[in-house]
C-alpha cells in the first residue's frame, strides 16, 4: 500500500516537528569569563603600568593588575552615562577606531 505524496511529506514533516522539539536543549546562559584582547602602543602600555605601579604604592598594595584596571573602567563605562556618552563621542570622532 502507498501513500500520495502530499500525505508522505506532510507525515515527515509532523515527525521532523516533533523530534526536534523534542531535542531542542534548553538554553543556559553562559557564566565562565570571555577572554578579550586588547593591542596598546609601546608608550601607552608603558605610562598604563607605571599608573598601575605608583597607584599599587599610594594604596599600600602588592600589586595592582592592569586587567583588573580595565574591568573596572567597563564597569564604569556601563554604569556612567556621562562617561558613556564621552567614549560615545571619541568613537564617533574616530569612526570607531583607535
């Protein structure tokens, strides 16, 4: 005994549907960091460490970590609308680009 073919793909596709939604994995939302590089002149790099270095003395720190300086200044950035709107503006002066 055959099928027409009308009745043969509307069959696949009611199957197709179902085990697909079957095993559609539920969405988890990512918790581990995201690695982020960022390429600096020589002498930019330079005068961020020495920053680093004098603010370490001032604060009676071992160390201060130039990644950690950068979280913070996204969190500002995020949590700022003045600052926002100042990187905003230096962007859009320089289409974008540094």
């Amino acid at each position: 005994m055959t099928q027409s073919k009308a009745n043969r793909g509307y069959d696949r596709t009611v199957n197709r549907a179902a085990t697909s939604q079957a095993a559609v994995p539920a969405v988890v939302p990512r918790t581990t960091p995201i690695r982020i590089t960022v390429d600096v002149r020589p002498t930019f790099h330079r005068r961020l460490k020495r920053w680093c270095n004098g603010t370490a003395a001032e604060r009676d720190l071992s160390s201060v970590d130039l990644s950690a300086v950068f979280r913070i200044l996204a969190d500002e950035l995020l949590e700022d609308e003045k600052l926002a709107e100042k990187v905003a503006k230096r962007l859009q002066a320089k289409d974008g680009k540094l």
